[in-house]
C-alpha cells in the first residue's frame, strides 16, 4: 500500500472525527444531548482505557507472558462488574460536588485543600507523560510499519501531536459551563471505539479462521507454544498476576482520563447499569484474539519482528492491504483517544490547580481589584496552554528518550495513579479519613513508586533485588501497604477541621453539603455582599448564566429580582456551582476572599448541626400543624355543606307539611260540613264519614311519626329486647309492606342464613325493616324489582343487607337520605313526610347498631348492623 | 445489632427481593476476584496454557451474563425511597 494513500486515509479518518465532535457540540448547544448521554456512546467512551497499549502492545505483552497480558482488562472487569456499591456512589457524590478531576474529588473531601490537589496534580502528571509519548511512538511506529515515506514536511510525530492538540482545544475548551462535559469529545471518541473494537475483532476472526483452521487448531497451538520450553515466561506468576489485576483495577479510577469519561462525563450515574456488564465485554471482545494473533504471529514472522507491531505486520505480510489500513485506523483511534482526554483531563488539573490559583496570588499581590476583569477568558487561555503543555510534554519525551517495550510505561504509570486509591477509597467510605493521613499515604506512596518503578523503567536508577518476589508485584505491595498504613494510622492521630468534617460528612453518607448549613445569621451588608458574589460568578460563567442562577437562587428564597440573601444554603450552592468550572479548593478561595466567608469554626459547625436538628423538627410539627387544620377545615366545610341544604329541605318541609297538615283538614271540614246536610242519602253518609276517618288517620299517623321522631332523639325511646329470630322478622316485615301496596316485588333471600337468633327490640327492629322494604317498594324504579335481603353474623354484630336494583341514590344526595325532612322524589309518590329513614336512624342508635347507605352497589342498598346486646340491656329489661 | 428506628423490620415482597438483589451485586466482584485469584496461586503452571486460556474467557463470560442480568435487574427498580443504606 502506497505510504502517501495511508497518510490520506488518516486524514480523512480524522477530519470525520472533527465533524462528528462539531455536530455533536452543536447538537449539546441546541439542549440535545440525547445521543451522548446514552448508555452505549458512555460505555464505548470507556473503552479510551484501551490504548495503543492494549491494540499494539497486548499482543507483544502476549508473546513473552501469555495470558499475563489478560490482568490489565480482569481489574476493570472486575471493578464495572460491582458497579453498584462502587462506581454508582463515586459518581453520584462526585456529581454533587461537581468535582472536575481526580485532583479535585480528593482535595475536595479532605477539606478542600489546593495544596494537596496540585500534588496530585503533578504525580498525575509525571506518570502521564512518559504515557502519552508511549501513545505518539506507536502512532509513529505503525506509519513506519507500512514503509518509508514523507509526504508531509517535517517530521510526522509533530504532525500527530499538533493535530491533536487542535483537536483537543477546539473541542476540549469550549465551554467554561459549570460542568467539564464535553460532548463532542465523547461522541468522537465513543466512534474511536468501535473503529477499535471493529478492527480488532476483524483481525482476530482473519487470523483464526484466514491464517489458522478455526479455533481448535489455534487451541492446539496456544498449548503446544505453552509446552514449549522457549516459553518459559508464560508460566504465570501468582504474584504479578494478582498485583496486575490490584493495580489495573485501580487505575480504571484513578487514571485522569478513566476518571474524565467515567465519573466526569456522565450526565449522572444511571449509565453505569448498562457500562457494568457492557464494558466488560468490550474489554473481553479485545483481549479473546490476543493469544491466538501472538502465537500466529510467532509461527508466521520472522523473529526479528517487533511482537508489538505483529497486528500489523501479519496482514501485510500475507498482502491484506485493506485489514491492515483498517488496523492501521484502529490503532490510531486508540492512540488519539487517549492522547485527546488525557490532555483534557490532565490541562483542568492543571489549570484549576496550578495556573488559576497562581494567577489570583498574583493579581492579588498585585493589589489590583480583581472584581472588574473578567476571569473567563483566563481561565479558558491556561487550559489550552495546558493541553498544549501537556501534549508538548509527550512529544518532547518521546522525541528524546522513547524506545521503551510498549507495556512497560503503562504498567509504571498505572502503579504511580495506583497511589491515589487508598485516600480517594478511604475519603469516600470512612468519615474519620484526615487530610494529614491523605498527604502522607499519597507522598510516602509516590516517593516509593519513583524509586522502586518509575526511575529504574527510565533506567536512571538501578531496580532492586527482590529474591523470589516479582520486582514489579514487590513495588506494589510495599508502596499501596506503606501507603495505606500511613493514611490509616495518621487519619487516625489526627483531627480533622471543620471544613474536613462536613466534607468528611458529604462524602461518605453522598448528602449535600447545604442540608446541613442550614442557617447563619444574616450580615448588614447582604446585598453588597450579593452584589459581589454576582460580580465574581459573571466572571466566570459569563453575565447570561450568572443572573440566572441567582434569579433561580433569590426565587428559592422567595425574593425577586436578582440578588439572593446570602444565606450559607446559598453560598455552599454557589461555591458547587463555581467548583465546576475551577475546581473545590479555587472556588472555596474565590468565596472566602470575595464574600468575606470567614473559615468555619468548630462551635459554627455544632451551631449548624444543632439548628439543621431544630429546623427539622419545627417543619414537622409545622406539617403536623397544618396537616391537622385542613382536616378541620374539611369537616367544617362538609358541616356547612348539609346545613345548607337541610337548611333549603327545610323550609320545602314547611311548606309540604302544612300543606300536609291542611290537604286532611280540609277535606274533613267539607265532608264534615257536607254530613250535617239533611237530605243525604244513607250511602254518601257513610262513604263521607269513612272519607272523613281516613283522612283524620292520615293526620295522626304523620302526628304519631313526629312525636316518635322527637321521642327517640330525645334518647327517652322505651326499648323491650327479647331474642328474636330474624326469619320471622324479616318475613314479618315483608308481609307488612305488602299491605301498604306499591309495586310488585320478587324478594331474594337466603332463608338458611336468617335463622339467627338476635337479642333486640323485635318490634322496633320491624319497624325499621318495614320502612326499608317499604321504601324499596315505593321508591325501586327497575322494570323487575328485585329486592335482595342478605343476613350474616359477624363476630361483634350482626349485619343485614338490604339492597334493591333500581337507581340508588345519587352520590351527592346521599349524605341527606337520613336527616330529616329529607325527601328525594316528588312529595305526591312518596306518600309520607321523609320521616321514615330518620326515624329508622334513630332506632338503630338507640338499639346500639346502625344504619348506612352502602354505596357501589346496583340499586340502593342500606346496612342494618346490631350489636350482640343492646345497651343498657339489664336496666331495660327490668323496666319491661 | 440495633435496628434503625424509623424503618420498617420485615419488608413486601418486592424491597425484599431488592435488598437480595443488591447482596448479589456486592457479591459479584468478590466472587470473581477469587475466581480470578485462587486457581493461578493453587496451580500456576495448568493456568498459564490453553486450559487456562479456556478458563478464563469461561469466566469472563459468565461475569458479564451475572453483572448484565444483576444490573438490569437493580435499574429497572424504583429508585426513589430508597434508604439511605441502598448502595
């Protein structure tokens, strides 16, 4: 393949990944960030933890170890596989502190310190470069692996390590937003991925099914390469194999850029249910044809090839020109990826702990009144002198010293970020972890992984001697055991200051600061106050976003126009909001030396702990308060509800019973007139006077109703109880209310069930049933009436249904059927004067049951309910 | 042990079937680790050929299956009244 038409397909291949990064940017700007935040762009952005490390280097790694090369892809498995306890709470706290990098989340949990996230800073820093160059060397290396040529002036390396620092500027520093995503970023990188994996994946099945027959034959090589005494180092060890696995699993969240696209990216930490079993067979589909190239590659080759460039060189020695460009682009995706976000995580540490708090001593030293400039385009200058810093730093390292085994530097820089683990674990799980414990197990770690690693890999110190240990698997365990045990012992001899303790308090139980701070006392000079903090939050956020996050801020208080009262809730969510552009420690600084926030004190944090406790409980009780008085409130509402419309039943009862009162009277005054004529005859006489009896009938039995009525509510009812059997009551009552006529009715009892023997009033009891069976007779508007009469026997009571299938009772009406004078038809088919519910309430009151409307049902249905004796039964039955 | 004072002590059938859910999730990396761990320090030498190749993968792929089918599990659940102990 012609070099220059390799050179070309690069070109091509990274100016699309300029346009996807652009559109993706664009459509993050629009509000659609519905791509990037999927499941599978963040699982595919993980896989920036293959670099050209594991794309060249594994099967190299391979070749000399054998399945040794597996343990940098078994930590990370074994980390995303326990996602759930892990990652989700890492990613979660670090959401609500919007914490920008490694640097950051640790400096932050241990008090915000500047101090400490600078050396992280620059451990990070140092295990990088020699990385980065690693990644830039293999670029080179597999150009160089197609031939000599150079179609572009001066020297390739340069090329790549410009066109990456353009791309990372443009689309790494684009936004100074209050958080660190980058969209663009991420979606280019999610398709780096798949061109990895693709070309990964593509070599492996050519190599066992193209070079070799299937994968049996390819078994039955890996084991006769393994039996070979040339492979000697294929023996695992168990020490390296487990200080591998210990390290690469803590590298997957230490690394600056594991921990940009991990925890930093992410919109929050839901993505991780899918990363947890996705990302690990990502990883797993990279590694299955590792062992088979290697081995293949090996019988194929000539011995003097590089096994590091074997995934090239097999395709082009067998002239597959086309695999071996889409090899050549997979390498490249790995190489660039992990240039472009370790540049990007490594330039916000940087800037936000080293340039920006070096620029504000300055221009404090400087007196000058800081609030009038604009801190953005600062901010965003120091970023990109950091990625080109930092890619600078690479090519510079590669151009004087390279020549390094590709998995050599990879391993150096794991153990080095490896350091960081014990305080990032410790600061998230155990509240008693100290800033002192943090400096002392991080700077005791870093000086042994310097002189145990990474100088002897430069070769400018000797390597010890470890007898039967593993050099390597030795540096590890003495350099995470010193480490830890400092950062335990001195956490534990330490005290913690308040800033410390509340973090401290954060992190580990993933609260928000501010539910703690609940309230200071306000300061005279607020609203200059706010006005500053205002001024300092345009600075760096622009004008438009800054008055809208106070806007936001002042409604929460419930104020309007712009200037919050600075509240400590206020400020603990302004100084959040600011850490995500500049970091904790920045942003604490920026407010302490703007708002006048003085540090907090011991006996403050016990003030606010105190008042949070006071707080709590008054907003409980005042929950409780108010819950209370809209219940009041209801029940005065429903009161006043049915006195009004009593009320209106009412005065309709007046005017019904004296027309009542006055229809009998009346017809008994004119037929009695009409007797006293002479010359009647001797049958109209009678039929007169049997008019006249009747309607005087009618009269008393409506006087009789009320007098009733007024004698039950009075409570003055004469009760007879007796055991009664409901069977003949119920039969009773049926018969009785046949007599008054109304409309044929089919009644559907269950006869067995009503033999109950009850202890009652039997008469009063009837009295009440015949009105209901009554009523259903007058009232049931169904085309058949049925009338259904259910008797059962409950522990305490006994209950009979009475239920018929017309209309009911609408809902609204039902409330009313049993006060009195309450009436629902027409007072012409009633009959009566709506006494009768009433008067059957206050009988069942007074036998010790009840009487209710039962709604659902088809028709109307009321519930008879008695109790076991009546009450007062031994004085009543006396009397009786 | 003592109990915290506002949380119910026994649980329905689907936050019990969660909290069950959620051991198995903390179980998963401490059972492959040692998957991972013991068989290379008892036997290193039948590890390091085609069998151990063999087993491996074996056991990658059945650590993913387990993490897709916990964590499909666990994120399909109601998220919000979790206690505070749910991680």
């Amino acid at each position: 393949m012609p070099f220059d038409a390799l050179v070309i397909a690069a070109l091509i291949y990274v100016g699309s990944l300029f346009v996807v990064a652009w559109a993706a940017d664009r459509a993050a700007a629009r509000g659609r960030t519905g791509w990037s935040d999927r499941p599978i762009v963040y699982t595919l952005s993980l896989s920036v933890y293959c670099t050209a490390w594991t794309f060249y280097g594994a099967v190299g790694n391979a070749s000399r170890t054998g399945l040794e090369f597996a343990t940098i892809y078994l930590g990370p498995t074994v980390v995303l596989a326990g996602s759930w306890w892990g990652l989700r709470r890492l990613v979660r706290v670090a959401k609500m502190h919007r914490v920008t990098s490694v640097a950051d989340l640790i400096s932050a949990r241990f008090g915000k310190s500047n101090t400490l996230a600078a050396l992280i800073t620059l451990i990070s820093l140092t295990a990088a470069t020699p990385y980065l160059a690693l990644q830039l060397q293999s670029i080179s290396l597999s150009f160089a692996a197609f031939g000599p040529g150079d179609v572009l002036p001066g020297p390739l390396e340069l090329w790549v390590a410009g066109g990456l620092a353009v791309f990372s500027i443009l689309f790494g520093t684009r936004n100074l937003a209050a958080d660190e995503r980058h969209h663009g970023v991420v979606m280019a990188i999610a398709v780096e991925a798949v061109v990895k994996l693709v070309a990964f994946v593509a070599l492996g099945i050519w190599v066992i099914w193209g070079l070799a027959n299937g994968p049996g034959d390819v078994i039955a090589r890996i084991a006769a390469r393994a039996a070979d005494h040339e492979a000697a180092g294929w023996v695992l060890r168990a020490d390296r194999w487990t200080a591998l696995i210990a390290i690469s699993a803590a590298a997957v969240v230490t690394l600056p850029r594991m921990f940009q696209v991990l925890v930093v990216e992410p919109a929050d930490e839901t993505p991780l249910n899918s990363a947890a079993w996705a990302f690990p067979a990502y990883l797993m589909a990279m590694s299955l044809f590792v062992l088979p190239i290697a081995v293949i590659g090996r019988e194929m080759l000539p011995p003097d090839a590089s096994p590091d460039l074997y995934v090239l060189h097999l395709p082009l020695s067998q002239g597959a020109d086309g695999l071996a460009l889409l090899v050549f682009l997979g390498g490249l995706s790995s190489a660039t990826s992990m240039v472009i976000i370790s540049a990007i995580a490594l330039a916000t540490m940087i800037s936000n702990h080293w340039l920006v708090p070096l620029y504000l001593a300055l221009r404090r030293a400087e007196g000058e009144d800081a609030a009038h400039a604009s801190l953005r385009q600062p901010l965003l200058i120091s970023r990109r002198i950091a990625i080109l810093a930092v890619i600078a730093a690479g090519a510079i390292y590669q151009a004087v010293g390279g020549g390094q085994e590709l998995a050599a530097m990879g391993t150096v820089a794991f153990v080095g970020m490896a350091q960081l683990l014990p305080a990032m674990l410790g600061g998230l799980l155990w509240r008693g972890a100290t800033r002192v414990g943090a400096y002392a197990g991080i700077i005791a770690g870093a000086l042994i992984w310097m002189g145990l690693v990474f100088l002897p890999s430069l070769g400018w110190a000797p390597g010890l001697d470890w007898g039967p240990v593993d050099p390597l698997a030795g540096a590890v365990l003495v350099s995470l055991g010193v480490n830890m045990g400092l950062f335990i012992i001195l956490s534990l001899v330490t005290l913690p200051d308040p800033q410390e303790r509340l973090q401290g308090l954060s992190f580990v139980h993933a609260v928000t600061p501010d539910t703690a701070a609940v309230s200071t006392p306000q300061r005279p000079d607020g609203a200059i106050r706010a006005e500053a903090l205002l001024t300092l939050a345009r600075r760096i956020w622009g004008g438009d976003e800054a008055l809208h996050f106070f806007r936001a801020e002042a409604e929460r208080q419930g104020k309007s126009g712009f200037l919050p009262d600075v509240s400590a809730g206020f400020l603990s969510r302004l100084e959040r909001r600011l850490a995500g552009a500049v970091g904790a420690a920045t942003a604490h600084a920026m407010l302490a030396q703007f708002a006048g926030q003085r540090p907090t004190s011991m006996a403050e944090l016990m003030a606010v702990a105190g008042e949070a406790q006071r707080a709590q409980e008054r907003a409980r009780q005042l929950k409780d308060d108010s819950d209370e008085l809209a219940r009041t409130a209801r029940r005065l509402q429903e009161a006043n509800d049915r006195l009004t419309a009593l009320s209106v039943q009412k005065d309709a009862f007046l005017g019904q019973i004296s027309h009542e009162l006055r229809t009998p009277m009346t017809s008994v005054r004119a037929f009695s007139e009409l007797l006293k004529l002479p010359d009647l005859a001797p049958d109209d006489r009678t039929r007169f006077a049997g008019i006249i009896h009747e309607e005087a009938s009618r009269l008393t039995r409506l006087l009789d109703d009320l007098l009733d009525l007024s004698v039950l509510e009075g409570g003055r009812a004469r009760l007879s109880p007796r055991v009664v059997n409901l069977h003949d009551l119920i039969s009773r009552a049926i018969e009785a209310s046949s007599a008054l006529g109304g409309a044929a009715l089919v009644i559907d009892r269950d006869i067995p069930a009503e033999h109950l023997m009850v202890l009652t009033d039997g008469d009063r009891l009837l009295q009440v049933l015949i009105n209901l069976i009554g009523n259903a007779r007058k009232y049931c508007d169904a085309a058949r009436p049925v009338l259904t009469i259910r008797v059962r026997r409950l522990a305490a009571a006994t209950q009979i249904d009475i239920m018929d299938n017309g209309t009911g009772i609408p809902p609204d009406k039902q409330d009313l059927v049993f006060e009195k004078f309450s009436r629902l038809n027409d007072p012409a088919r009633a009959g009566g004067a709506g006494l009768g519910l009433a008067i059957s309430r206050e009988v069942m009151t007074a036998l010790g049951g009840s009487i209710t409307y039962l709604p659902g049902h088809e028709g109307a249905a009321f519930r008879l309910q008695l109790p076991v004796r009546p009450p007062g039964l031994g004085a009543k039955s006396a009397e009786a | 042990m003592s109990l915290p004072p506002d949380q119910p002590i026994f649980l329905e059938r689907a936050a019990y079937r969660r909290r069950r859910l959620r051991d198995a999730a903390r179980l998963l990396p401490m059972v492959t680790l040692a998957a991972l761990l013991l068989p290379v320090w008892l036997m290193p030498a039948t590890m390091s050929g085609a069998g151990g190749m063999i087993w491996l993968f074996g056991l990658w792929l059945v650590v993913i299956a387990a993490s897709a089918l916990l964590h499909w599990r666990l994120g399909r659940g109601p998220r919000a009244g979790d206690p505070p102990d749910a991680f």
